[in-house]
C-alpha cells in the first residue's frame, strides 16, 4: 500500500522519491578505524615485538585489531540495510540479555585482566559493558516510544531515569568499571533530555551533581595517599589529579608520562613511528592514552585535526537524527551521538588531566576489538535512520 502510494505521489508531482545515504559520516567513521588501526600499531609495535608474551610480533594488536574492525565493518553494513524498526521488538529481550552477560562475569566464563574482570569468553573475548551500551540505547528508545506524552509526566519522567540504573550498578560493582556506568547513565540523561521538557529538573539534578562532586574534591584535596586504603584506588587517583608532580612516580606516573608525550610532540609531532613515550615510558599506550600517542606523532595539530573528525561525525549524528522519520529513529541516533561524544570528552579530559584518571577509550581509535565492533554496529543503526530519510529527486 506504502509503494502504491508512493507511486501515484511521483505520477502527480513528476518526482521520484528515494532513499538517503549519508556518505559523509560513512567516509568519517571508516577513516577514524583506519587510522586507528595506523596508530593502534604505531603504539604497540614496541611492546609487541620485545615481549615473550606476543610471541615478539611486533603486528600483535594490530591484527587482532584489524580483525575486529573487519568484522565491525562488515555488521555496520548488514545494520544499515535492515530497517531500524526491526530492532525495536528486541528491546526489552536486549536489556535482559545485558543484565545475564554481567551476572556470567562472576561464572568460569570470566576473564579477568590487568587486575580487573571485566570480560568474557564467548569464543571470543567480549565485555558485556560494550553491549549494555547498545542495549540501553535500543531499550529506551523503545521505552520513550512506547510511553507517549507519559513521559511529560513525573513519574514518567522518574521513571524512566531509574531503568538504566540496575545496569549502571551492576556494571560498577560487578565488572569494576565505573567509567562504563558513567557512560551509560551519560547516554540515557541525554536521551531523556531531547525527549522530555523538563528541563529545569535536569538543571537542578545538574546542580546538585556538581555540589556533590566538587564536595568531595575538596574533601580529598586535604588527605594524604597513604592515609587511604589499598582497595580506595579512585579516591587515591582524584588525590593525584590535584597534586601530580607530587605523586609523578606512582599513581600520577600514567598521567604524567601522557602530558610529557604532548607537550613533545610541538606543534607537527615526531612523526609517525617516532614516539619515544611508547617505549616503555607511557603505559597502556594504545588503550587508554593512544591520544597522547597522536600528540606525540603528529603534534597539537594532528590532537586538533581528530577532535574535527569527531566533531563531524557527531554533527552528521545530529542531521540524521533532526530528519528522521520518526522518533524512535531520531533517539537511535541521540544515543549513538551521546555514546560516542560522552565518551571522546572524558577520554580527551583523562589523557590531558582535566579530570582525575579513569579508563575510558578513544572511540575507533583505541585498542579493544568490544569496543569497535560495538560502536560500527550502533553506526550501522545511525545509518539505517539516515536511510529511512526520503528525498524527492526531479527527474
């Protein structure tokens, strides 16, 4: 009936109607995984090729890399030819699904890795914490959807602000990683933000977020490392972030090391491959920190020409997601944008100190087969919205 339609509408008008591609955003995030997988290898090549571990293969990450990204690509793609509508019956089924991967952590089936259990063995490695992200984006998109003009409400509104909260916690305690729940809570505020007018709510709870925060900086700011215990391993990380120098040989080494990596990278870098930082000095290099890398390689120039790419691929996010053809389509897109610029800032913040040290990947960039599986196939969603955009074209 849709196609007659159409049909007789493109007879009347002498237009033919068709679909939207955004090749834009497809060629920003290809070239984002590409040169991910450049500096991916660039900051672990030397700590590959001199270590027993990797079997002295200096292409070690890389190809694990180079074969998560490929199966990402090729997710991305089947996602944006299956109309995102189709998603929304899985919805409830994903948040569940989520909530059993987290609770499996503790099981046999978990891997735990540099001090943290945060993954698990499906045959491959997976961290659940990269599925509750999709997952609670499909989930509340559908959730808002379904509620209608109750989500005016405030007891809509409250409702719907509590549902992410059971992930978030479980993530938290049970996998160790906050960032993660951070994110996820992130994504779900922004969310609910574009779909409810309470703005002055948002506001308030804003407010009292940062009183609460900045309470207990200030708290922190008059107590000593050794006053805390071994186990207040963030608390010891916020004491480090306002006295670094003080703490350059322990819990501020990471970050120290990172600021030394930019500020010698000038403004045109090293080049790539030159890093010196990578060489023992800056840990965890191609995970957390691989932006430093960037600095290093490719200078202030290089840091600011990445941060553009981001700040295209979120606008594209944000025309695909004003043009939508409805809203389910449009808060698909939110919680991708959301996702992806939550995420940029806090790991831009970490690698230059403006807030404490958390571990928090650069999206596409950074080393973790999870995450950029996960994020091409939330890209996958945004372009199947872009997809469901119809133009008129005249013949």
């Amino acid at each position: 009936m849709k196609k007659s339609r159409r049909k007789i509408r493109e007879l009347n008008t002498g237009k033919k109607e068709s679909q939207f591609f955004d090749y834009s955003l497809l060629f920003v995030v290809l070239f984002l995984v590409g040169f991910g997988l450049i500096m991916v290898y660039s900051a672990s090549s030397y700590d590959a090729s001199t270590s027993k571990s990797f079997n002295y293969d200096a292409a070690y990450f890389l190809k694990k890399q180079a074969f998560a990204a490929a199966l990402g690509t090729v997710a991305m793609f089947g996602m944006a030819y299956i109309p995102y509508r189709f998603w929304e019956r899985f919805a409830i089924m994903g948040y569940l699904i989520s909530v059993v991967l987290i609770l499996l952590v503790l099981t046999p089936l978990g891997i735990e890795a540099n001090g943290a259990r945060r993954w698990l063995n499906l045959g491959i490695s997976v961290q659940p914490a990269e599925i509750a992200k999709l997952a609670m984006i499909l989930f509340l998109a559908s959730m808002i959807c379904a509620m209608g003009k109750g989500i005016r409400t405030k007891r809509g509104f409250w409702y719907t602000l509590a549902m992410p909260l059971p992930i978030c916690v479980m993530v938290w305690k049970i996998t160790d990683n906050m960032s993660s729940a951070i994110i996820i809570f992130g994504i779900a505020v922004l969310m609910l933000f574009v779909a409810s007018p309470e703005y002055k709510t948002f506001f308030v709870l804003g407010g009292i977020g940062l009183a609460g925060v900045l309470g207990i900086v200030l708290f922190l700011s008059k107590m000593d490392i050794s006053q805390l215990e071994a186990s207040a391993f963030r608390s010891k990380r916020i004491i480090a972030w306002l006295n670094l120098e003080e703490y350059a040989s322990d819990t501020g080494f990471q970050t120290l090391q990172s600021l030394y990596a930019i500020g010698s990278g000038g403004l045109f870098g090293k080049g790539i491959g030159q890093s010196i930082q990578k060489q023992g000095f800056l840990p965890e290099v191609q995970n957390d920190m691989i932006f430093a890398l960037i600095c290093e390689e490719l200078g202030i120039f290089g840091g600011i020409c990445v941060i553009m790419l981001f700040i295209l691929l979120i606008w594209r996010c944000m025309v695909i997601a004003s043009n939508a053809s409805d809203l389910f389509g449009a808060l698909l897109v939110v919680g991708v944008l959301g996702h992806i610029a939550i995420q940029v800032i806090l790991n831009i913040a970490v690698v230059t100190n403006t807030i404490p040290n958390t571990g928090i990947s650069l999206p596409f960039i950074s080393y973790g087969g999870s995450s950029i599986m996960f994020l091409m196939i939330e890209m996958g969603l945004v372009l199947s919205v872009g997809r469901g955009i119809r133009l008129k074209e005249y013949r």
